[in-house]
C-alpha cells in the first residue's frame, strides 16, 4: 500500500496493528517504499506509528538512501 500512495490502506493496516517494520516489497519495508516514491503523507504516518527510519534493506539502505536515490528532496527534509 505504501509503495503505490494507498494511504487510506496504510492508515487502517496501522488501526489494526499491523507490523510497521515489516520486510518486503522492492525497497524492504513500508518506509523504504513510501519515501523512495515521495509519498510524504505516509512517510509522515509511518514515521508517527515508531516506523525504524534506521531499518536497512540489502540494495538501497534506508529510508534515507531510498528517497535521496529516488531524488524525494522533500522527503530526504522530512527525514533529517
């Protein structure tokens, strides 16, 4: 959901603990996918339900390495 902007989803799989740092996907976890593809509202959701902004992901790294990689200036801000 986080990789395709689906923030409505990504909203109601948090209300119904869903694993915020779980692995998988292109990027490794919802952070990774959400900042990689500028989504900045679910960037800014994962991030309020404790998302690991460390977790690190075999190819791209972190969230960090996955937006800045991507050229998400606004989500490389929102992550310093």
């Amino acid at each position: 959901a986080s990789a395709n902007g689906y923030k409505e989803i990504v909203q109601l799989l948090l209300e119904h603990n869903a694993d915020v740092n779980a692995q998988g996907g292109y990027y490794g976890n919802a952070l990774q996918e959400a900042s990689a593809n500028g989504y900045k509202e679910i960037v800014q959701l994962l991030l309020e339900h404790n998302a690991d902004i460390n977790a690190q992901e075999e190819y791209y790294g972190n969230a960090l390495q996955a937006a800045s990689s991507r050229g998400c200036k606004e989500i490389v801000q929102q992550l310093l």
